[in-house]
C-alpha cells in the first residue's frame, strides 16, 4: 500500500539577511523545528536543516533496509546504531552522505556484515531518492 508523509515550512524574509523558518511533521505530529541558512552553512545553534533531516531520513532508511535483508537471511537478533552524514556546499548543493553503521548480529562475519550494509546503502528508498549524489558507507561488528 503506498503511503504519503507530509510536513510543511513557514518561512519569513531573506534567505541570507536573517530570514528563517519552521519545518512542522504534520504526517507524525511530532514536533516543528526551527530552520535558517546560518543552521545550513554554520553552527545549528538549536535549529536544524534540509540536510540534518534527510541524514534523519537515510539513517533511519539505511537501518531499516539492512534489518529486512538481515532477516530475510535469517538473523533475527539485530541491533544497529546508524549514522548518517549528510554534506551540503553552498552553490552546490548535497554533495554527499557518508553512512556509519555499528551492528551486534550473532553468526555473521565482518565480511558479510559489510556485504549486507552495501546492498542497503544501494538499495534503501532515501539512497535512490539521492541517487546522483555520492553516497558511501562504513560498517562494523561489534
């Protein structure tokens, strides 16, 4: 069953002479957070950006995928702890993210680890919504 997700952005003035914004999850009602080009290009400062929520978007994304096929292997004792770092460049745009992923999966080697972790950064929906962007992975045992 296909699903949509909305949110929804309140933005006031320029975008570089201390215009900002608010990014409500109007889908989950979890919350609204506060958004800027200062937040973008500088320290957040208590506001976040596009790029922190599509590294939310991906690690969560990444970690989901990585479960199924897990699973679907037949290891069911998961547990990952998934970092996602998105890069942004002012008159580039998202250049990149970087996954970090730290799994405790019984029965399986580093190897296989990685193998599985490689088919999730290709495969998960978030990385071929980026698709163009380089898009890079590290995984480990513990």
């Amino acid at each position: 069953m296909a699903t949509t997700r909305t949110a929804h952005t309140h933005w006031e003035g320029p975008l570089l002479a201390g215009g900002k914004g608010n990014v409500n999850l109007d889908s989950s009602g979890l919350g609204n957070f506060d958004v800027s080009w200062a937040a973008r290009t500088e320290v957040p400062g208590g506001q976040t950006s596009p790029e922190e929520l599509i590294a939310a978007a991906h690690s969560a994304c990444f970690s989901m995928a990585l479960s199924n096929a897990l699973a679907k292997a037949g290891h069911t004792d998961i547990t990952l702890e998934t970092k996602a770092d998105v890069s942004f460049q002012p008159g580039e745009g998202i250049t990149g993210s970087h996954i970090t992923v730290r799994g405790t999966v019984p029965g399986i080697t580093a190897e296989e680890f990685d193998e599985f972790a490689d088919g999730a950064r290709q495969n998960c929906p978030v990385s071929k919504a980026l698709a163009g962007t380089k898009i890079t992975h590290e995984s480990s045992l513990v």
